[in-house]
C-alpha cells in the first residue's frame, strides 16, 4: 500500500503545493478545481521526476513553518535596517565585507535555502558557493564586525536548518 | 466609520510604505559606487515594498467585495526568484572582477566561479 502510494505520489509536499498553487491561481473553491489540482499535483511531479534525483531523507515540516515565520520576521526588520542604511549612510562611511560561512549542511536543497534566506535578511547577499561546497561566500552592505555576522548567520538560520533536514 | 471606510484606510497606508520601501531602493541603486552594494538595495526593499503593494490590493479586492488572493502567489514567487536573480548578479560582478575580489575559501580550492576547468588552465 505505501509502496503505491509512493509510486503514484514521489513528492507528496509537492503534489500538496501544486494543488494549492492551483487553487490560487483559479482564484476560487470548487470540487472540480480540487480534483484538478491534484491530477497536476500527481501529473507534474511524476513527469519532472527525473530532475528530482535525491530527495532529502527528511523533512520536518513543523520546524520549517517556525523558521518560515522567522524569517518574515527577519525580512521585515532587516528591510527597515537597509532603509536606514541607504538613507542615512553617506556612500564613503559604508564599510562592506565578503565574509565567508562554513557549511555544515550536505544536502543541495537545505544548501538552497540557507542561500535563498541570506539574500532576503539583514544586508547580506549569498553570491557563491565554493567549489566543493564546503563554504558560502556573502557579501554585507554595511558592518564593524564582520565575524558577529557571520556567528549570526549560523546559530540563527544555518542551525535551525540542520534540524530540519536531520 | 463603515468598514469599507476603514479598509480604504488600510489600502493607502500600505501603498504609501510600499511605494516609500520602493523609492528607497531607487535611492539605494543611484547612491551606492560599487556593484556589489548596489545589489543590496533594489533585492531586498524591493521585496518588502512590492509585498506591500499587493497587499494593498488584496485588502482592497476584498473591499470592494470581489476577494481576489492572485497576489499572496505573486509575493510567494517574488520571494522564490528574487535570491536566484540576486545571486546571479553576485556571481557575473565576481566573474568580471567588477568587486573586490573574495578572500579564498578556508576548506576548498576557490569559489565555483571562478574556478577554471582543467582542460583550459594553461600548462
């Protein structure tokens, strides 16, 4: 029974989110568009399945929806801080920083994320990654103390992450 | 005070942060010398005040009473692309040696973009 399942449904959170992406997108609830949604949902991630190689071995779902929250919290707070910033630093006082953030973190989807969250919190870019994956380079808009940064990042988002994807 | 009143309230405050949050990353853009700072502005206060404006328009949809949440998928997308398209800009200023060049990695050879393949490295 749950090797069907898994047979019909590789990615059950993705066919979830095609479902409800659908929903969105028809802007309205009808039993039809239910239906619908779910015959893309199983559709889309069947035929893509061969880009979708390893998926990680877990997922938690619940730490994930606390560090989403997190996050928007951070994204609102650091938008205001860069506001400050571009209003109120004259360009010759900006003190930018590449600093490099060792990865703990093997999977390229948690990789992602980190990636992904660096770039929309406080005055940081994640611009590359090394070549064996090992550390992320990230450029800071405007700091003194770019190692309080750096410890930042990992014990606020790169930990949280480690939970998630252990 | 009718709650249409009260929304349309609503409504303007949010365009007003999110067109403020907008022009601030206009300033950002024209301000900054360097291209890697310059990133900085446009990525991030574009996010905040582009979500604002949505939710104006979310709030105002369901004012009017035709609720409409097309918006809360193009914020989802928004923050979904936005760090690609950043990180790409990051990645082509390192590749021209627009910036500083980054210090070298502690535990690995050199940043992915700048490593060279073997084939085309000069003996």
């Amino acid at each position: 029974m749950t090797r069907a399942f898994y047979w019909l449904i590789p990615h059950p959170l993705l066919t979830l989110i095609l479902a409800i992406v659908w929903m969105f997108l028809q802007n309205e609830l009808s039993a039809g568009m239910i239906v619908f949604g779910f015959i893309l949902g199983i559709i889309i991630p069947w035929g893509t399945s061969v880009w979708w190689p390893d998926t990680p071995k877990s997922f938690r779902l619940r730490k994930m929806i606390r560090y989403s929250f997190v996050v928007i919290w951070d994204i609102i707070v650091a938008n205001i801080e860069v506001a400050w910033i571009v209003l109120t630093v004259p360009t010759s006082k900006l003190k930018p920083a590449w600093i490099i953030v060792p990865l703990r973190l093997k999977e390229p989807e948690a990789i992602t994320l980190l990636a992904g969250t660096i770039t929309l919190t406080p005055g940081t870019v994640s611009a590359d990654l090394s070549d064996q994956g090992h550390s992320l380079l990230v450029h800071v808009l405007h700091t003194h103390d770019a190692d309080a940064v750096r410890e930042d990042i990992i014990t606020r988002y790169e930990a949280r992450l480690l939970e998630i994807f252990s | 005070m009718t709650p249409q009143i009260i929304g349309t309230y609503f409504v303007c405050l949010f365009l007003i942060i999110g067109s403020g949050f907008v022009l601030v990353g206009a300033i950002g853009l024209l301000k900054f010398n360097d291209p890697m700072t310059r990133l900085h502005a446009p990525t991030k206060v574009g996010t905040v005040g582009i979500g604002m404006l949505l939710l104006a328009s979310v709030v105002h949809s369901f004012d009017i009473g035709e609720p409409s949440t097309h918006e809360l998928l193009i914020m989802a997308f928004l923050f979904v692309t936005a760090p690609i398209s950043a990180n790409f800009i990051g990645k082509v200023n390192i590749h021209r040696r627009a910036c500083d060049t980054p210090p070298d990695p502690p535990l690995d050879d050199t940043w992915s973009t700048l490593s060279v393949p073997e084939s085309d490295r000069d003996g």
